[in-house]
C-alpha cells in the first residue's frame, strides 16, 4: 500500500505542478516515472496490470467512437495513411542513416513517431468547444485511423499464434444484439460502468487473449461493435475519468523504464524538430482534398505531436527485443516535449493563423470541399439554431403558420434524421468559429437560440450581432440566472423554458378546461375536473 501511496502522491503533485503552467498533466506523470526510476523504484505486476487496463479502455473508447463513414471520407483515409507512409519514409532515412538502429527496428520507430496524440487533440479540441466543428471532425478521423494502424501493429507484434478456434471471434458480431440489449438494461449509474469494465477486459481483454489474439485488438472491435447503438457515447463518458486515472499507470510505467540524461534529452529535442515537418505536409494533404486553408491549419496543428500509441507500440518493440530500453526512455522524452510544445500554441491556434492568413490563403484550391462550403440558407426568414425537442417544437410550430424556416443542429446525425422526416435542417455548430465566417443570412429576419448549452447560445448570439445581424434573436435558458448572460450577448428576448412550460401548461390546462363547460358540450363533459 505505501507503494501505491507513493505512486499516487507523486503522479498527482508533478501532475498539478504542470498544470499550473498550462501543460497535460501526463507530462507530469511521465516526470514522476523518471524520478521514481532514478531511486530505484521498480514497475511491478500491480503497475504493470493497471498500465495494460489503461491502455485497454482507450482502445475500447477509440471503437466507440468510430464512425465508418468518417472514415471513407478521402480527407481522412487516404490523407491520413498518405501522411503516415511520408512522415515514415523521413524518419526511417533519418534514423538509418544517423544510428546503428537496423532496418526493422528504424522501421518500428518511424512508424510510431508517425502517430499524433489522440488524448491531446481530444482534449485540445474539447477545450475549444471544436471537437465537432469540421476540422475537428477531420483530425479525430484521421487520429481514428492511425489508432487502427497502431493497433494492427500491436495485434501482429503481439508475439501469440491465434488458436484455430480465433475465426469463431467473427460470430461475435451475430451476438450485437444480445451485447446491445445488455447495454440498454444497464442502467446509467454503476451497472453501466461495469458493463464497459466487462466487455474491455472480460470479452475484449482476457477473451482474445485466451484464442491467441491481442487483446488491443479486441477491446478496439468490440468498441466497434457497439459504436453504433444509442448509447454508445453515454458508455463512452462514463468510462472516461477510469480511464484517465488508469492511464497514469502506464505512463509511470514507461517513465520507470529509465533514468534519462542530458543527451537523451538532447536527442528528443532533435526529434521535435520534426513537428513543423508533420504539420506542414498535412497541411498541404488536407489542401490537396479542397480544403480551405483555415481548416487544414487547425487540423494540422492540433496533430502536431507525438503520440502516446506510439509509446505503447514502442513498449511492445522492446518486449519483443527489437528496440533498446534507451529508446523507449528517448521516446518518452520526445512525446512529453511535444505535447509542452504544441499546448500553448493550440490554445491560441485561431489567433496564430489570423498571423499567417496572408501567406497560407494562396495556398488554397479555387474549388472548396463540400463541407467547408459557405452556409447557405435560401430565402429563409426565420432560423432555429439547436433541433431539440424545445427547437423542433418551434420549428413545426412556425412552419405551420405559413413561414419560411430552417433548422441547424450541430449534430449531423440529428440534422439528417430531421432531414429525413422533411424538415429543412442543415448542420452547424455554433460554437465553431468558422461557422460564423461561412453563414450568410442576408435574408433572415428572426433568430432562435434552442441549444441546452449557455456558452453555445451566448456565442451565438454574439457572433449574430458581431456580424451585423440587426434582426431579432430569441433565445431559451436552462437556468433563470443564465437569461441576464444572454441578453448581454445580444439576444433581445430570453425564455427560462422550464418557466415557459409550467405557462405552456397551464393554458392548456384552460383550454380544456373552457372547452368542457362549453355549452355545446355533452352534459357529463362539463365537470370542471379534468379528464385523466
């Protein structure tokens, strides 16, 4: 216990100690490994199990949030695999040339530095509010393939021959229902959470195992499995934080494995010299793919780093004596570094462009991608913004008086299950800078603000206003205390809506009411009690 003491305690204080400084606390956690392994302390089975549980649970919420059709988007499928198989080849001739490293294991290394920080980027663009904005929707894809990529590697490194029984694995995707059925019983409190602990580590985990075959790879297929049900990211949240908290492990696992000195650390330095490298030939992938410059930027930069994937597929080169101790330590320096570089410069990445606009538009195609296309709406006059239930309850209401109205939701499955019961909804996120650059309202009148997020309707509102748009904004609060914030953003009227539906309520309530005791109504209808 006092080992555990001691790993927590120095992972939490190195952790909060870099965060002050705005850095990812798992820089931090990598420092504590180091200091623990300069006085002798030792991973063991406890670390190393709770590192692999770590690892698992990543891997599983990878799955959970892929999307085929993310994926066959040419931006992200061929971009991402065109920008792996250059950054590669750099790296390899690099390392070949300038070590003793031999083919395979030069190779190996390439390929890891290749990745980018899914943790990172998720974090940088959660931060941002950007994570569905369309450059953000383009580097989770593209993290989602390298991942994949990662994964096979681990899966075929993996060092087991599979059991001849491994290709009855596939009926798993036969038992979707019955793994779907569990998930929707499971509540949302514990019983959901440890519904994601069993599938990771008991089916996943411990059951590809037992046929010979990774378990990186099945916590990532069952993640599969279950991306597309309902509450797949429900289960994804939930999981999260333990997540998190499990991933400390492994990165005090990987700072344990050595004592890195000032040459080392020299050598990481040369190797984030190559960062500017990586984001400048995916800049120039994604422009190939028509997008504008703005939205290759943004991509690019949020993936300008190293990655911890590459730091698991390393610790795997070691266990199979490909790779040197020294350079998983040297890896662990250069993923730390990178993300200490890349922090504060995509925390003002809008602003660093504003800088280099000038020199990055001509760069740009004259041909525009269909999703970074300006927003059109038509001769709409009216605008919803949030296709909730409070959105959509407005939208039927006004189209059924005759006017003309359009939706937006930032949800793109939402706005085309809209689309498909023949309302006119477009996707947008509003809290997306760039949406505001791309909308053009010239022809609409009023505005409703329907999204349950207050930041979300106060930008908004903002933008409306800083783009010259004079023309009435309505918007609803959660909260009564939100409506003063709102009203300051911009928006002429703010509805509490749960004060709203006690209103919505009570007069119909009255109708009913004056309906019965009306005098054409039967005799036994006119009890002022209300029918059941």
């Amino acid at each position: 216990m006092i080992m555990v003491a001691t790993w927590v305690s120095l992972a939490f204080v190195l952790g909060l100690v870099v965060r002050t400084f705005g850095l990812p606390p798992l820089v931090g956690y990598l420092g504590a490994g180091f200091i623990l392994s300069a006085y002798g302390f030792e991973s063991d089975p406890a670390l190393d199990a709770i590192a692999h549980a770590g690892v698992l649970l990543l891997l599983f919420i990878v799955g959970l949030k892929l999307r085929l059709r993310t994926l066959i988007q040419p931006e992200v499928l061929i971009g991402s695999v065109l920008h792996m198989a250059v950054v590669s080849a750099v790296i390899v001739a690099l390392l070949y040339s300038m070590t003793t490293l031999p083919m395979q294991a030069a190779l190996f290394t390439a390929v890891a530095l290749s990745f980018s920080s899914t943790v990172i980027a998720a974090k940088v663009l959660e931060g941002k509010k950007e994570l569905r904005a369309f450059h953000g929707r383009v580097a989770i894809g593209i993290l989602i393939v390298q991942d994949l990529v990662a994964v096979g590697l681990l899966s075929f490194t993996g060092g087991h021959a599979p059991s001849p029984w491994a290709l009855s694995l596939f009926g798993l995707f036969f038992l979707r229902p019955l793994f779907y059925r569990l998930l929707d019983i499971s509540g949302h409190d514990e019983l959901l959470l440890l519904f994601g602990l069993l599938i990771a580590f008991v089916f996943a985990g411990a059951g590809f195992e037992f046929f010979g075959l990774s378990s990186e790879l099945g916590a990532v297929l069952f993640g599969i499995l279950l991306a597309d049900h309902k509450r797949a990211v429900e289960l994804s949240d939930s999981l999260w934080g333990l997540k998190e908290v499990f991933l400390v492990g492994f990165f005090l696992q990987i700072g344990m494995a050595g004592v890195p000195d000032w040459l080392t650390f020299w050598h990481a330095a040369l190797l984030c010299l190559l960062l500017p490298v990586k984001a400048m030939l995916l800049f120039f992938i994604l422009l190939v793919f028509k997008l504008r410059a703005r939205s290759s930027f943004l991509a690019a930069l949020t993936l300008a780093t190293y990655s911890e994937f590459g730091l698991i597929v390393a610790n795997m080169g070691v266990r199979n004596g490909w790779l040197a101790t020294d350079w998983l330590v040297l890896l662990a320096i250069a993923v730390a570094l990178s993300f200490v570089i890349a922090a504060p410069l995509n925390r003002h990445a809008h602003v660093i462009y504003s800088w280099l606009e000038q020199w990055l538009l001509p760069f740009e195609s004259g041909r525009r991608h269909p999703d970074d296309k300006p927003i059109l709406l038509g001769n709409s006059h009216l605008l919803v913004m949030g296709m909730g239930r409070v959105g959509t309850g407005a939208y039927d209401l006004l189209s059924e008086r005759g006017q003309r109205v359009i939706g937006m939701d930032s949800d793109p499955a939402k706005a085309e299950h809209h689309r498909s019961e023949g309302r006119r909804v477009l996707y947008g996120d509003a809290e997306d800078p760039g949406l505001w650059e791309n909308l053009s309202f010239d022809e609409v009148h009023a505005v409703l603000l329907a999204m349950p997020d207050l930041e979300a309707n106060t930008m908004a509102a903002r933008q409306l206003r800083k783009r010259g748009f004079d023309g009435l904004i309505c918007a609803t609060a959660v909260h009564a205390e939100e409506l003063d914030k709102i009203r300051k953003a911009g928006a002429d009227v703010a509805y509490n809506y749960y004060d709203q539906v006690g209103v919505g309520f009570a007069e119909r309530v009255w109708e009913l009411m004056h309906r019965d005791t009306s005098p054409s109504a039967p005799e036994h209808d006119k009890d002022p009690v209300l029918p059941a």
